[in-house]
C-alpha cells in the first residue's frame, strides 16, 4: 500500500495518534516509554484449591486437603456425598484464614507501586473461589477496599464451581459485595460432565445458576464445546440451557489440549476438525440469535452487561495479582513490569508470613510491546483503538508499522482508520496474525 509520509501505515489515522497530544509528533528514543496518564488498572485476586483437579485445567490449581476423603466417599455413595453441602466443606476453615492473612500480606506490600492510582475493577478467580467461606470474602473485600476504595466500574467478579453451591453460601457472597458471578459450568450434559471430570451434574447446575440470577446483578456462565464424543444437536443443547437460566453472559471455549494436563497424557476421543468448525458456527450463530453480542473471541453478552475486568485484560490495561501463582502487569513512568508469584500456596503463605516477596518481576523490552499489546487486543470482535497503543504502551505507532503492512498485504487486518480489527481471514487465523507482531 502507498505509504502517506508520515512514517505510518497509510490506513492509521492521525486523529488516534493525536488524543493523547502531548505525546503525538515528538521524538522517541529508541528505549523510551512516555505515558500521557498511567492505564486503568484492576485486581486479580487467586484462591488456588479445588475439590478434584480437571483432566484438561492447566491454571493453577491444588487439590484442597480433605478433598481424598471426599473422593472415596464419591465412589462408595455418590448421590449422598454430592446432596450433602455440594461438597462446600471440603477446605478447612484454618487454611483459609491462614491464605486470607497472606493475601492481606500481598496486598500491603502492592500499595506503594500505585499509590494513587484507582481500582478499576476486582476479579477472583481460582482454583474454586467459592470453596471459601463467604465471611472470609466479606474480610477479604473489606481489605480491598480499606487500601483501594471501591473499583471505579463498581465490577466484583467471583468464580463459582455449581458443586459447591450453597443458596445460603451465595446469599453470603452477595452480602460481601460480589456483584458479578461466574459459573462454571462447562456442560448441562451429564454424560458430557463426567467425560470432564467435574464435579457436579447438570441438576446441580441448573441450581447454581437459578439462584445466582435471582441475587446477582451479573451472571457469567463457561461453557466448553468440542467435547468428547460432542455433536452440534448436543453442544446446541448446552447453549439453549445457559439462555433458557437468564444469564446476562456467556463464555464459550473450545476444549483444547494443554500440555502437562491429564487430557495432554491421554487425549480423549473430539470431534474431528469439520465437526469442531460446525460445532463452533452452529454456537456462536445460537448466542447471537438469542440477543448476546459477540464481543471478544470467546465472550458473548446481553447489551451493557460485557466483563470489564476481562476488557481491561484484553485494552492492555493494568492489573495487580495476589494469591499464589498471580499474574501481575503494571505500567511506571518509564517501564512495564511483569510479575509472576510463586504458584505453591504453602511456600507463598509461608514467604508472606515471613514478609519476603515471592515475586519473579520482568522489564517487558520495546521491542516487546507490539506482541504484547496486540496478542489480546486483536480478540477484541469490535477492534481495538489505535490510540490504545500509545496510551497504555507509551511506544509511537510507528512501531507498530512493519507488521501491520504485513497484515494488510496479506488480508488479516481491515484497513479501517483508527482502528485494529481482523478481517473475517484474520479472526480464522488469529495465531498467525498476532505472530506477526513478534520483532526478533
């Protein structure tokens, strides 16, 4: 494409270059990053335990202690063990408040890196949140918003597993602040479910989420579809369920083999490849003709009701992370930080009692922030704005100018002004697109 002069690509605007004009048409050094105003940033918050570990889960999770026990409870009277408080007693109250301290721990430790800076929003996730006592996440909240205040979006997501559901334990959640949960559900197929390895059934599902649309304002519901031995009618099913409950989002994920996962060592029979393109047409056509916007790759919501906390992942935003295993990124006058916490609860509550931090923290290079930035930004079904990128990168658009023709030249980017977006080719192969940003 013919190239304007101004040492862009000839589709990029100059009015997204300009809305942070302090920053627009001055020179950059080479390592230089120059924010005009630091991004938004949120709170992740990890609880790491689960009562039995998914076949196919790689994030970071930990069999809770007394969760053995259960198990051989299962296998001698499944229908009494699973009636019996949806195995909600599984993490002793002793552990909890001992991991509660230590995420305070963290959390003091985090204040002076963005002392100033307002909460956006607040996520925790798991493991299985909502084996925690909801006493114990009223504390935890009310930590939160002693140091940080409320977040600016007003958004408390919690993870919630329907086998641990409790009407009186989601009531709690509801009266310590969480105003957003997400459940998940993977399938409302029972035979799917045990394929999976979860925990509960579809009765028990179709429970959990009832309950949690009566309490609360936001209910996300996962679903996972290319299931083993799935067909379209079956996974079209599972969609029709999650609509039929009212939810206000849903998560559709395509299983997929992680390594150093059970399904990696011993990959169930899927769907074939022709299958899994008319699986995944067949639901994300059903989501959208039943009234949810299709807004990022895998998310789907009713109008005005889209995750913010997972927005402000995918705009390259600002997040802090506590608990074990927790991602942080964090923007400073002149450097991006990664940090990585230990990912064994014990050693991290052992390091945050001892007031060491257990942190791996990594200065992201220049030359890393195209493939940084674009790696969640290109998810985003409506584009992202190019002004995103000098704002929360600090870098000109110029840097971005070599893959970007690229991408042009070969079909995957639209050439739409002042504004990142796939073309249809570029959404299919959305991998190569994004490797495209990788500067050697």
């Amino acid at each position: 494409m013919e190239q304007n002069g101004s040492d862009k690509p000839a589709f990029m605007s100059n009015s997204g270059a300009t809305s942070t004009s302090n920053l627009a048409g001055r020179v950059f050094m080479p390592s230089e990053l120059r924010f005009a105003a630091m991004p938004p940033l949120a709170l992740y918050i990890h609880l790491p335990w689960c009562v039995r570990k998914c076949p196919y889960c790689d994030f970071n999770s930990h069999l809770a202690p007394q969760s053995q026990l259960r198990e051989v409870a299962i296998q001698l009277e499944p229908k009494a063990v699973q009636s019996e408080h949806g195995f909600a007693d599984s993490l002793p109250i002793e552990l909890q408040r001992r991991y509660l301290n230590a995420l305070v721990a963290d959390l003091d430790q985090q204040l002076p890196k963005i002392w100033g800076r307002k909460l956006y929003s607040i996520f925790i996730g798991g493991g299985t949140p909502s084996l925690f006592a909801p006493e114990l996440i009223d504390e935890l909240l009310a930590a939160v918003r002693a140091r940080f205040g409320m977040p600016q979006t007003g958004e408390i997501t919690m993870e919630a597993n329907p086998g641990t559901f409790e009407q009186a334990r989601f009531e709690g959640f509801r009266k310590a602040g969480v105003n957003r949960l997400s459940i998940g559900v993977q399938s409302f197929s029972d035979s799917h479910l045990k394929a999976l390895g979860r925990v509960h059934n579809s009765e028990q599902a179709i429970a959990a989420v009832r309950s949690a649309v009566a309490l609360f304002d936001e209910v996300n519901i996962d679903l996972m579809y290319a299931l083993p031995h799935q067909n379209v009618e079956q996974a079209l099913a599972d969609v029709a369920q999650a609509v039929a409950l009212n939810s206000t989002h849903l998560s559709l994920y395509q299983l997929t083999m992680e390594p150093n996962t059970l399904f990696a060592a011993k990959p169930p029979p899927l769907p074939d490849d022709d299958t899994l393109v008319d699986i995944e047409e067949a639901v994300h056509k059903a989501a959208k003709q039943s009234g949810f916007e299709h807004y990022e790759i895998s998310a789907f919501s009713k109008p005005g009701h889209r995750s913010q906390h997972n927005l402000n992942y995918w705009g390259f935003g600002d997040y802090l992370g506590v608990g074990a295993g927790a991602h942080a990124k964090i923007s400073y006058s002149n450097r991006i930080e990664r940090e990585n916490r230990h990912r064994n609860p014990m050693a991290y509550m052992e390091e945050m009692e001892g007031a060491a931090q257990p942190l791996e923290v990594r200065t992201l290079a220049v030359k890393e922030l195209p493939f940084e930035f674009m790696l969640n930004a290109l998810r985003l079904v409506d584009g992202a704005p190019e002004s995103w990128f000098v704002e929360r990168c600090g870098r000109p658009l110029s840097d971005l100018q070599k893959p970007l023709n690229a991408a042009l030249s070969k079909g995957l980017i639209e050439a739409q002004p002042g504004l990142f977006k796939p073309t249809e080719l570029g959404f299919r192969f959305l991998n190569d697109v994004q490797q495209l940003f990788l500067v050697g």
